[in-house]
C-alpha cells in the first residue's frame, strides 16, 4: 500500500507518480508537497514518518522546517512595509538605521540587503545558538563589522545573516519581529510560523540525515550542477575558512542541529520557518494572486538584482528583492525558466510561484539531501508541476 495521502487532481496525477516515486526509490522518510493552480488547491499530499525515532506518522497538518525558504517569508515582509512608504528599497540603509553606515557601509541601500550585496556573508565571530536569539544585538553586531567587499559591487549568498539584515528593516518600520509581522499581516490562518510555539515544535516533523539524494549525472537535467561543482562545493563545505562554511555555520543551531526547540523558537529570519506544505503553498498563491503584495511590487522584486558568480556558494546564482531567480542555485524546468520565482533550503525543500503560469508549489521534507539548495527530488515535483499545466 502507498505512503502517500491526500489529495491530488487527475491532472496533476504526474506529480502524485513523482512523489510516490521518491519513496519508492528510499529517498524519502517523510514529506509533503502542495500545489495551487489559480485559487484551487490541486495537490496536497504528504506521507512517510514524521519522526524517525518514534516512528510518528506524517498527518496532513503536520509542520516542517524550511531552512532557507523563510528567506522569501521574510523578503516580502519587508518589501510590504516599502509597498507602504516605510523606506526606500534604493535609498540608504543609513536614512533609518544610521549606525549602520561604521566601516565604510554608508553606500549600502535596501536593496543590497535584500539581494546578497551587502558584503556581510557571515557574522566576523562564533555566534552562539542562544545569541542568535536577539535580533537586535545580532544586527547591531552586522551594522558595526567591516564587509568583505564593497557593498554593491558583487554578491555572494548571506544564507544566515540575510535575516538579521532584512529582518531589521521590518524590525525599524513595524516594531514588530518579522514572525509577529508575518503572522498579523499575512499569515492569519496559515500554520506558518518563523518562530512557533512549543504545542508547534512538539508536533513538528523531526529532520533526519539521509542517504545521498542524487543531483548529477549524464541524464540529469541541464540546471542541475555538474559533479564538478558539487565537489567545489563539498570541499568549501569541510574547509572551516571557506565563506561557504562561515555563511552556513554561524551561527550553529547547537545540540540537536534544526531541530533544536532554542532556534525553532527564535525564528531566525534566514533559517527559521516551520510549515505545513499546504500552508507555505498558500503563501506563494496569495502572493501570485496579488494579495499581499500589489502585483507591480511583486514584478519589481522578481526582477533579477545580481545574476552571475556568487563569492560565497562558489556557482551561479540569481536573486531579486530576497527572491531567487532560476539558476544554478534554483533549479527550474524550462518551462519555468523565465518566470519561476521563489527560494530553496537546505535538504531539498522549496517554494515557488509563477505569475504568468498561475501557480504555487510547496514541498517540504524531513529527510535530508547533501546539497545547499535544491536536488532532483524538488525538480521531479517541479518538472512534473509543470508538465501538468500543459
């Protein structure tokens, strides 16, 4: 009998058979995975074990961390308070948080915080997981360290201090943390959370490390990195200098790695979302449909700001106002090539939405591959999301 539950139109039963497929195939221990074309829920699936050590069953409500897919929770955050008149996404950082200008950072605007160029790809010393709690102190922290290149003038993925920036916009213009303001402002209703409480964490998928999931090979398709690359990527991973590792490492979430309650709490604005997929799907429909952000807001924030090398995941990227763009980074069918947008995270999970296509699409899972972002088990939805359109 199937693993797999819920719901699924018989015109998108191609992504069912992916999904089914990924735990045929051993690559899955839990996940979900939801999709919405216009307004109607088309998918909403889920299957496999929440928590590998009790053996608790994945439910339909059950939540799961998302890594750095937050990154686009908090992205529209902060580009809703600039819809507002709060701030300027060009004007200087320095206009609204003035100590912000220390070691040559004046020139910084918004928009290099919300696009990688800000220069700040990792905090200059270990920052404990407890530390990490206080976002004000962790961005006072950023304000006053010198970059590591000119703001503006190159990016690079700032995989945690991404939130301590973008967060401290929302912070400045709402009084509010970016969980508080996600909640009030557009997640009413929604079991998503960047920072949830303790009857959330309880009932939340377990993360566990998992076999290698496949991202390469001569039938993979051409956004997927080749093995070279991906050894690239390995050796910044292991070398403790690295502004790969220093980026993703720190601060370190301590005993228990994501799973620990202390940053599941703290709602870290980079790394710190839990959700049902049915609910962070929801965020992306609301989002293409225009309801959080006016549809020409959205169009200027998914216009690629940096395309190119990034100094820090040693590959291509792509990246708007806190949105990714398809690349290296974010693999996407051809269908989607020009219109995708959205983020990934660490172990495979992923958000997208697409404005011309109509469509959103969520998939979270609790087993872990061994890329930053991305793998094929994310693309196979994707691909199959697509192919289902027609």
């Amino acid at each position: 009998m199937s693993t797999v539950q819920g719901h699924c139109d018989p015109a998108f039963s191609a992504v069912r058979d992916v999904f089914e497929q990924n735990f045929a195939d051993g690559l899955e221990l839990g996940a979900a995975v939801s999709v919405y074309a216009g307004d109607r829920k088309v998918v909403d699936l889920w299957g496999g074990v929440a928590d590998r050590r009790s053996g608790r069953e994945w439910l339909a409500d059950t939540p799961c961390f998302g890594f750095s897919c937050t990154k686009a929770v908090t992205a529209t955050a902060a580009l809703l308070l600039a819809e507002r008149g709060a701030f300027e996404v060009d004007g200087p950082v320095t206009a609204w948080w003035p100590e912000y200008g220390a070691e040559g950072k004046d020139g910084t605007t918004a928009a290099h915080l919300l696009s990688h160029q800000a220069g700040l790809p990792a905090f200059a010393r270990p920052v404990p997981a407890q530390d990490a709690a206080d976002a004000p102190a962790r961005a006072a922290e950023l304000a006053a360290q010198a970059p590591e290149w000119t703001p503006g003038e190159a990016h690079g993925y700032h995989a945690l201090t991404f939130g301590w920036l973008a967060g401290e916009i929302v912070r400045r213009h709402a009084g509010r943390t970016v969980g508080a303001f996600v909640r009030e402002e557009f997640a009413k209703g929604l079991d998503l959370w960047v920072g949830a409480p303790d009857d959330v964490i309880d009932r939340a998928a377990k993360l566990s490390a998992g076999r290698r999931v496949p991202s390469g090979g001569a039938d993979s398709p051409k956004a997927v990195p080749d093995d070279n690359v991906l050894e690239r990527l390995a050796g910044a991973y292991v070398d403790r200098d690295s502004p790969f590792n220093r980026s993703i490492n720190n601060p370190h979430p301590g005993k228990g790695g994501y799973n620990n309650p202390v940053v599941l709490r703290a709602g870290w604005p980079a790394a710190g979302m839990l959700a049902t997929a049915a609910s962070f799907g929801a965020f992306y429909r609301d989002l293409v449909a225009g309801r959080i952000l006016r549809p020409d807001t959205l169009r200027g924030a998914i216009e690629p700001r940096v395309a190119g090398p990034d100094r820090t995941m040693l590959v291509d990227s792509s990246f708007g106002l806190g949105y990714m763009r398809p690349s290296t980074t974010f693999f996407t069918p051809p269908a989607g090539r020009g219109t995708a947008f959205g983020h990934t995270g660490a172990g495979g999970s992923i958000g997208l939405g697409d404005t011309e296509a109509g469509v959103a699409l969520a998939y979270l899972p609790n087993m872990m591959g061994d890329q930053l972002s991305g793998d094929l088990r994310a693309y196979r939805l994707t691909e199959a999301v697509y192919a289902s359109l027609g």
